[in-house]
C-alpha cells in the first residue's frame, strides 16, 4: 500500500502525484539502458558496474550542470519535452572533454506542483539524450517544492560520470606551437546567454510564436532548439586521432572557453570569418551588441573547439563530418599569454 498525507496534500505536496510520475517515466528511462546498469528506478542509489576490460588505470571523469533561464522558455511555450536534452549535453560533452565515455547520468528536478504528465516530458528529454551520449539514466529525484517555485516552473540540473584510461586523457600537456584548431557546429544558442536574449528580444508567450523568415521557424522553436551532443562523435575520433585539447563553448563563449584548454605559454589564434554564423547570430546582434561582447557570451556557431596536430587536421575533420557533424578548420596555437586572439 502506497502512502498518503491529506495533511501534506493541503501543504502543496501530493505524493499520489510523484507515484504516477514515476509509472510515466519507467518506459523513458528503460530506452537508456545499456550493460553495467545493476538497479533499477525507485531505489536509494543507482548501481552501475563498469566495463574496465583493456583499461590500465581507469580514471573517473564527473560533470554537473543545469538549463538556465532557457527553461523560462519552455515555461513561456509549455514545451517541455526537449529541455531534458540540453542537461544532458551540458554535462556529457563536458565529460567528453576529458577523453572520456560516459555511463551513467542522475537528474534532479525541482517543481513548483507536480504535474505528472509534465514530468514525464522532461524525462522524456532527458532520456533521449542520454541515449545520444550513450549513456544510463539510472536514477534521479523529482522534489515537489509549494511556495518556492511558482506551480508551472521547475528548474532542472543533472551529473554525469564518465571513465577514461589514465593514459588517454585529453588534457593541455599535449598542446604544442602549431597545433590547429577545429571548429564543430552548434545546433544553434545551446544553453547559455539566455538571461540576455530574453532581455534583447524582451521575449513573451506572444513574440515566441512569431515566424521569422531568416530562421525559418518560430522564435520559440529556434530558441527551444536542444544542445547538440558531440559524446559518439568524439569518441570515433579519439579512436583515430590524437587530440590535443578539447574546449566545451558554453558560458562565457569563445573568449572565456578556449583559453580553458590552453596550457601556460600558449594563445589560440581563431579567424572569426572561418565560423559560419547562424542566423540567430546576426539577429541578436542587430540589436547593438559588440563583436566582442558576442563572443564573450554566445558559442558563435561553434559547440566544439578541437586542437589536433597540424597534419592530423584535415583527416580530423573528414572524420567529424562523416559522424554527422559539421566540422572545419578555425585557426592555430602560437606562443602567447594563454588567451584568445580573435582575428
């Protein structure tokens, strides 16, 4: 027998509530599973064993991130089955970064009333990302939260756990003087900036469903449009390629990301024309921002900055673009202060 609170219920909590949530997401989750997963939903830890077969000294590899105020348009559009994926890309392509794989994938969602069938959306979301990085969701915890969120908000976090061998890890040692720079296309914003495209486009439930012709969707839908998940397609390339450093472009955008992987001594050299921008881009800037101010908050089309050896490089990105992405070369390594020099 299930319990139940009629005095909790009138507090704001419905614990029948979360019960159905759970019943709705099994089927969501179940796509997720892949070998190591030892426990299923409902227990008070997820359980996974991994694969260590061919590793030497394997190494864990942790991530953790949230959406944003890019859920305040999910909220504005009620279109919820989407966002799960931004916070699994936020978190698995940083593990990634590392020369890891992931394996397994917890969320937390915070709401201000549990609405099953909501919930179920989100998780939804969720699981189709953590298929696309190849990993399990193999737990999570949905908190019911009256008078601390509004009833039709939540906010949504997640944390990965990925695995490498010691001696395959990505790191700044291996970058050297005349490496190149890769660039791999965004999706689009990702998750990041968002508290300034709503104030540039003082976006409402109304000016979301305007279609704009440079976009060729809505406003709402290109806003909307998920992280792109670069997991698979890295790990084909590691499997070819040496990589030298891998740069996530989240927030803080090309100038605050890039020098992330850069060791001391060294500065990346990208040609801002060699970056084919996506029209959302050009919009946002319409409205008065900076050149440098864009690239200090937006990826600029680029989710990816890869370096790699220069003769390594154009097979590098034949390899990337085989996997489905769009990748080209965006610059070089040079000695420097250890920035970015935008040119």
């Amino acid at each position: 027998m299930k319990s139940f609170s009629d005095s909790y219920k009138d507090a704001g909590v419905d614990l029948t509530a979360g019960y159905k949530s759970v019943e709705l997401i099994k089927k969501h989750i179940a796509k997720t599973e892949i070998p190591g997963v030892l426990s299923s939903i409902g227990g008070f830890g997820g359980l996974f064993q991994p694969n260590l077969e061919n590793l030497k000294e394997p190494v864990l590899v942790s991530g953790t991130d949230g959406v944003g105020t890019k859920l305040k348009i999910a909220f504005l559009m009620d279109k919820h089955d989407t966002i799960g994926l931004d916070c699994v890309a936020m978190c698995a392509n940083d593990v990634a970064c590392s020369g890891a794989k992931p394996m397994f994938f917890l969320d937390y969602l915070a709401v201000g009333k549990n609405k099953p069938e909501r919930v179920a959306e989100i998780v939804k979301g969720i699981a189709e990302g953590c298929v696309r990085a190849g990993c399990a969701l193999i737990g999570g915890e949905t908190a019911e939260m009256p008078g601390f969120y509004p009833v039709d908000e939540y906010d949504l976090a997640g944390f990965c756990v990925g695995i490498v061998d010691k001696s395959r890890i990505v790191d700044s040692d291996k970058i050297k003087v005349g490496d190149t720079l890769i660039g791999v296309a965004s999706s689009g914003l990702h998750s990041n900036g968002f508290s300034l495209v709503r104030k540039i486009f003082n976006v409402s439930e109304e000016k979301l469903k305007i279609y704009v012709e440079e976009l060729g969707k809505t406003l709402g839908e290109e806003l909307l449009t998920p992280t792109k998940i670069y997991v698979k397609s890295l790990l084909t390339l590691m499997e070819s390629i040496e990589i030298h450093g891998i740069s996530h472009i989240t927030g803080g955008g090309l100038y605050e990301n890039i020098p992330r992987m850069l060791p001391q001594g060294l500065s990346a050299r990208v040609k801002s024309d060699s970056i084919p921008r996506l029209p959302i881009f050009n919009l946002l800037q319409f409205q008065g921002l900076e050149e440098r101010e864009m690239f200090n908050t937006f990826n600029m089309g680029i989710g990816l900055c890869i370096a790699v050896a220069a003769e390594d490089a154009e097979e590098a990105v034949k390899i990337l673009n085989r996997e489905g992405e769009k990748a080209f070369l965006i610059g070089e390594i040079e000695a420097g202060a250890g920035d970015l020099i935008l040119c």
